[in-house]
C-alpha cells in the first residue's frame, strides 16, 4: 500500500510544482513585458531592452524539459496579455506572442543540459555557447520569423526595426538570463550576506548616481563615467552583479533618452549623423552602448572566474601538497643537483631526531652512519655524475645517540619550472651543475629499523632452518643432503684449483649385533660417540664429517691426497677403538669401525661420485678383511684425462 501512495504524493508534488513554474512565467513575463512600457518607443518597433524572453529563457533552463511545454505556453499568453494592455494592434499581437516563444525554445534548446546556474557562464565554453544561443541565433530566429510574417503580409520589415529587435532581445536575453537562474539556484544571496550586502548597496547606489549625472544632463557627454564602476561591479558580483547593474544603466539610460535627456538624446540632433539613420535613432545608439558594456564586461567576467577558479585550484593544490608533506610519515628531501638541501618536511624530527632547520644545514655525511659512508658517499656521487636515481639503505645516526636503518629513494628529475637560488641566477652566478639550474632529486626517507630487524632476525631464522635441514638430529654431523652439496662444490673448487680431494667412507662394525644386544636407544649414543671420535679426528676447518646413512659415516677432505687421507682415517679409527665401549657380539669385544680411503685428482670430465664409490669400495674390503682397519684406494682416470700430481 505504501508504494502506490507514495507514487501518487510524488506525482502530486511534481504537478504542483509545475503549476506554480507555470504561474510564476506567466506573472513574470506579463509585469516584464508591460511595466517596460517607458522602455518603449513603439511596440512595433521593439524596446531597447526586451526583459520578458530573457526571464522565460532563465526559467526554463531551471526545469526538466518535460515542463518546457506548459511554461511556453504560460509565456506566449501572458506576452499577449502584456500587448493587450498595451494597446497593441490585436491582429498581431497572436503572432508576435508566438514567435517571441519560438525565439525562447530556440535558445533554450541550444543552451540545455550545460547551463543551469549562473556560475556555468563562467566557463569559457558555456560562455560562447550562451553568447550563441541567448545573444545571436534565439533574437536571430524571432527576427527572421518576423520578416517573413511582414513578407507574407506584403509589407517591408524595416532595418531599423529589425535593429531594434535584434539588439533589444540579445541584451534582454543575457541581461535577463543571469539574474534569473540565480534568483532560481540561490546564488543571489551570496551578494546578500551580512559582509556584502552593504557594499552591493553602495555600489548600486553609487552607480545609479553617476547614471544620473551622465544620463540626465546635456551640457558635458560623460558617458565613460560609467565603465569604472561597472568594471568593479563585474570584478566583485560577476554576472549576476554586472546584470542587475546594467538594468540600472538602461533603465536610467532609456528613461533620460525618452524624456530628451543626456547624450544619447542630443545624438538625434547632431548634423554629422544625419546619413546615419541607424546610429541618429536613439534607441539603437543605447542599445549600441549597453551592447559595448556587454561585450567588455561578460568576456573580463569569464577571465576573473577563469583566473580564480586557477589561483583556487593552485592553492588548494599548495594545501593539499603542503598537508601531505607536513603530515607524511616520510620524510621528503628536495635538492639540487648539488645535493643542496632547498626543503625538508617535518618528519625528519621523528625519523632522524633533528629539526628541519638544522637538517637543511647538514650534509649526508653528518649523520650516515662511518661503515657505510663510503659505500653511500659512492653511490650519491655515481647518481649525481649520471643523473640517475636509485635507492639506499644505510645505518644512520639518530640524534639521540641510538642507530637507526634508513631506506632513501633519490628520485633525479629536470624540470623547467625548478627554480634554483634565484639570487644567483639574477646575480649571474650559477653553481648548480645542470647546464640550466633545473635539475636535481626528490629524495624520500623512511625508518626501516623494525623491518631491518625482523629481516635479519627471518635471514637468522632461514639460516638456522637451512643449518637443521642439512644435520643429521642425532649425531649433529652433516646429512647426506648436505655431504653431496659439499661435495659437489669442494670438487668444483679443487677443479678451478688443481689440487686433490679425498672422501673417507667409516662403517661401525657389527652394529646391528650391538643394537640387538644393547637396545637402540644405547645404539644412538653409540653413535653419537662416533661421530665426536670422527670430528676428533679432523684437522682442517674445511673438512665435512657426515651422518650418510644409518651406520655409516662419510668424510670430505679438500685438498688432501691419499696417504694424508690415510692418516686422518687412522686417527678417527684409533680415536673409536679408544672408546673402549663394550661390544660383545664383536671379536674384539669392543666397538671398532671399519674405514675405506679414495682420492683423486679432479678432471673436467670426472665424477666426484666416482671417489666415493672408490671409497666405499675399500669400506668393503677392510670389512671382508676382519674389520677394524683402513683401506687406501686411488681413482685412476683415463689417460687422456689425467692431471699430473704436484
């Protein structure tokens, strides 16, 4: 139930409000039209400033299009009712009525949908447009409408008449227009505040004044008396202010020209315009002069609105920035190419602890920190030579005494309107190194210290992560995931070097015996045991004891021959006996281990894993041998491979 009544309250509503659009053009158009009646020379002949269309032609562009066709028609009867009253011929008066609505729709049409308030003349298009619509092709229109009425009628529609006309409705239409849409949208009241309103008056009254000291006087022509104050009439009130002033002229203007006055008047009786029919009708020389305060006023109103709405534009574009900057939690650096400071934002008392006019004083080197202020020093010396930017990351100290790491990111730029020392310019000396003093960076500087922080503490983190991943958990040694990463890369460098590597294969003797009579958990300390006999038993810091299998042990020796291999794999299978851990299922009745020797010269085309198999082949013989032993085994290579021993 809700909807339909809400439909039928809004359908209601928008009626009304047509009905009073309706009222309120014909009320309008009809005081307009026959209150202008001293405006008048003669109704045929057209006023010098026609008011009614340029009322119409406001009111319409304020409502939807749907509307357009009743207040047409409210306008073209309340147009007939104005000629009525004023004792028009009546067989006319339907067809002026009507082609005055013509010239309105036409206008309208052309203006629609891009200007509804006054404030939109300000823009040079809208301006143009409107000068097009209100001012030439609507007054055009009527003009031609009537001439062809007179033609069809067979009678002459005279120039000066047609003069008249045009002028009189092109000033009426872009007199008229403004004051309505802002009568319409409210803009009027900005002219009416408290702090305004008085000046508004003022410079009304003081216009109507020296109106009447031009208009009402035959003794001196002081007409150009009146352009200074509608010069600021049209610098404070814009179109709405030059509009309601410019009624004040004409009205002045028409009622001192009517009654025989002023200097427009006195042009009727000059002998120098007695070939000039057009310029001696008085008429037609105020609408000439009201034409001549449109066109240098309208035209000045759109630059100042141009000109403010770019000077308003630009500080709020200088605030916007200027809040940025203040506010960032960055902190913003401009220099020259130099690496002059020319501004630094608030945050540098955060990030750096140093206020913003002693930090415009230092240089990078006052507070980056000594081990890196050679890389840094570098770095912005190789930016500033190649004019290219690039990002830093540095220790800085704070001004509390604490460090702090700082990310900068210098930004090169040239640019035109980067104004350098002007002094200097101005003076001739230029120490800027850009060829024109427009160039320089944007640097940009941040705390990274909690990111820092928590960087080094995940490369800790994935360091210790990489170190598990690649140790055996019960001996500590190394997996065999890392025993053939480390082999891999001692034989790369032992290739580049020319030097040997060895691999010692260890296996603990009857281990599975030990496990079935002593239970594992006792194997595992048994193994661990091992493993530190075997460490015992190193002696260079690049040798690698890993865990390669369960009881098996394996040992990378960079650049150590066989018989030196050989010593090593005594050392670690004394080291074992030497336990002297009971071993009862063994001969010995001891835990032994068994160890098996290879090495070899690398070639280019030889296999690291080829000592390792030669390793774990003399693993096998001490074994089959009795155990308890060491067997030396050397990898031959092809002939044509073969690196001569040093």
């Amino acid at each position: 139930m809700s909807g339909p009544n809400n439909s039928s309250s809004g359908e209601r509503s928008a009626a009304g409000m047509a009905a009073m659009d309706a009222a309120l053009m014909g009320v309008g158009v009809f005081v307009l039209v026959a209150g202008f009646r001293t405006l008048t020379g003669n109704f045929t002949t057209g006023s010098s400033l026609w008011l009614a269309n340029g009322f119409a032609l406001g009111l319409l562009l304020t409502v939807p299009r749907s509307r357009w066709p009743l207040l047409l028609a409210a306008g073209t009867i309340a147009g007939a009712g104005g000629a009525f009253y004023l004792h028009a011929d009546a067989t006319v008066i339907p067809w002026f009525a009507l082609f005055d609505g013509v010239e309105v729709l036409v206008a309208a049409a052309l203006l629609s949908g891009t200007i509804r308030r006054a404030d939109d003349l300000t823009s040079r298009s809208n301006f143009l447009r409107f000068l097009a619509g209100a001012a030439l092709l609507g007054p055009a229109s009527l003009v031609l409408a009537l001439a062809l009425f007179y033609f069809v009628l067979g009678q002459s529609f005279e120039l000066v008449a047609a003069e008249r006309v045009l002028i009189g409705h092109a000033l009426g239409m872009t007199v008229m227009t403004p004051v309505v849409l802002a009568l319409r949208n409210g803009e009027i009241r900005r002219y009416l505040r408290p702090g305004i309103i008085a000046e508004t008056l003022l410079m009304l009254v003081l216009l109507a004044a020296i109106c009447a000291l031009v208009f009402f006087q035959n003794t001196v022509p002081l007409l150009f008396l009146i352009f200074p104050p509608m010069m600021r009439v049209a610098y404070r009130g814009g179109f709405v202010g030059t509009a309601v002033a410019l009624l004040v002229v004409v009205a002045s203007g028409a009622l001192a020209t009517a009654s025989g006055y002023g200097p427009i008047a006195a042009m009727r009786t000059s002998e120098n315009l007695a070939n000039y029919p057009l310029l001696a009708d008085g008429y037609i020389a105020l609408q000439i002069f009201n034409a001549s305060l449109l066109v240098s006023l309208f035209p000045m109103i759109v630059a100042i609105a141009e000109g403010r709405r770019a000077h308003q534009a630009t500080e709020e574009l200088q605030n916007r920035l200027r809040l940025l900057m203040d506010h960032s939690s960055d902190v913003i650096v401009l220099t020259d190419l130099d690496g002059r400071r020319l501004y630094v934002s608030p945050a540098v008392r955060e990030v750096m602890g140093i206020e913003p006019e002693q930090f415009l004083r230092l240089t990078w080197r006052d507070y980056v920190h000594e081990l890196d202020r050679g890389e840094i020093g570098a770095q912005i010396v190789e930016a500033q030579r190649t004019r290219t930017s690039r990002v830093l990351v540095f220790r800085a100290n704070h001004a509390s005494g604490a460090v702090v790491w700082i990310e900068a990111n210098m930004k090169y730029f040239r640019d035109r309107t980067f104004d350098l020392m002007q002094a200097e310019k101005d003076s001739g000396v230029q120490r800027n190194r850009g060829v024109e003093g427009d160039e320089g960076f944007v640097v940009t500087m941040r705390d990274i210290s909690a990111r820092r922080r928590a960087e080094l503490e995940l490369e800790s983190a994935n360091a210790e992560l990489a170190t598990l991943i690649r140790k055996d958990s019960l001996t500590g040694l190394a997996n065999r995931r890392r025993f053939d990463e480390v082999l891999e890369a001692a034989w790369a460098r032992a290739l580049a070097g020319g030097w040997p590597i060895a691999v010692l294969m260890i296996d603990v003797d009857h281990f599975k015996q030990f496990n079935d009579c002593y239970g594992h958990q006792r194997g595992d300390l048994c193994l661990r045991d091992v493993a530190d006999a075997i460490i015992s038993g190193l002696f260079h810091p690049d040798d690698v004891a890993a865990r390669y299998g369960g009881e098996e042990f394996a040992v990378i020796l960079p650049r150590t021959t066989t018989d030196n291999a050989a010593l090593v794999a005594e050392r670690i299978r004394r080291a074992v006996q030497d336990l002297r851990r009971p071993h009862m299922a063994s001969p010995l009745g001891i835990l032994t281990v068994s160890v098996g020797v290879a090495a070899a010269w690398p070639v280019a085309h030889g296999d690291p894993l080829a000592v390792v198999r030669a390793a774990d082949e003399a693993l096998y013989t001490s074994k089959n041998e009795g155990r308890n032993r060491t067997t030396l085994l050397d990898v031959s290579w092809p002939a044509g491979n073969a690196i001569p021993a040093r």
